[in-house]
C-alpha cells in the first residue's frame, strides 16, 4: 500500500544505501569522460572551423560535476528530516542510554564505508575523477566524525525533547 509516512521513512534508508554507489558511479562517468575526451574524437570529427566538440565534453563534464552538490543535498536533506522528527519523538532517558551506548556501532559502520570509499578511490585510474567531486570526497574522509557528531546531537535532542514533554503532560520526568 502507498502511504506517505512509510515512503517518507524508507526514502531515507533508500538514500543512505544510495549515496556510495551514486557516487561511485559519478567518479567512473568521469573517468570515462575524460577518457574518451582524451582521445580526440569530437575534434577529429567536428567540422574544422568549430570547436564543438570541446564544449560540448565541458558542458558534459560541468554536468556531471553538479553531482557532488546533489550527492551533498540528499545528506543534508536526510539529517533536516532527522533532525526535524527528532524534535517530535518522545523517548525516554534510559533508551537514550541505550542509544549512546549504540553510537559505537554506528561509527564503526561510518568507518565501515568510508573504508570502502577510500579504497574506491585509492585506485590509480580514478584519482584524477576523485578531484572533480571535493565536497563529497571530504565528507566520505570525515564521515565518522560527522556522523558520529550528528548522531549525538540528534539523541540528545530526542532526550531533552522527551523529558520537556513528559513535564508538560505533568507525568514527571523520572526515571520510574
């Protein structure tokens, strides 16, 4: 059944499985852009008078490049919407115990991909690809950081939050 609520929920996971391979697959398009612009083909084929074929691989490669901020929206829209439902979530203080104690695990996955993506891009043919997506290269370098640093700030959100709606609904905010 289509339901707004759960599309909105899987979209998320949807996108954290998505961001890797999206950008896995942005450095090898680049690659074979450049590759085969390295071969001369649009010039050879081009009229002689006209330089089309070097901008018609700019426009391509300018196009391609505008991945990296999409890469970057799609995170940054995925820890909003966090953020945003974590205001709403009423947890108690003990689950966010068991949360805290969880952030290990989370930063040993970050760790995890940002492994996988260093090695992506440790291989030699695709490090000059690499360069033309900077922000989310970085993010992949530091995305235990960042990620571990989200995740704190959004658990201590759902706790604060929980504990000032249990006040206002005057059931206390003890641990009972």
């Amino acid at each position: 059944m289509f339901t707004v609520t759960n599309d909105i929920k899987s979209l998320g996971i949807i996108t954290v499985y998505l961001i890797v391979p999206l950008f896995m697959i942005s450095v090898i398009t680049m690659y074979f852009i450049n590759f085969i612009s390295g071969l001369g083909l649009f010039t050879m084929l081009g009229p002689a008078t006209g330089n089309w074929g070097p901008e018609y691989v700019a426009t391509i490669t300018s196009l391609v490049a505008q991945l990296d901020r999409v890469i970057f929206l799609i995170f940054a829209v995925l820890v909003g919407k966090l953020t945003i439902q974590s205001f709403r979530t009423n947890i108690h203080p003990i689950y966010g115990l068991v949360g805290l104690f969880s952030l290990p695990a989370l930063l040993v996955m970050a760790a995890f991909g940002s492994n996988v993506v260093g090695t992506f891009t440790s291989i030699e043919i695709f490090q000059s690809s690499v360069n033309e997506f900077p922000i989310t290269y970085t993010f992949f370098e530091n995305s235990p950081t960042i990620v571990g640093w989200i995740a704190v700030f959004i658990l201590f959100v759902m706790i604060g939050s929980g504990i000032i709606q249990r006040r206002r609904s005057g059931s206390g905010g003890g641990l009972a």
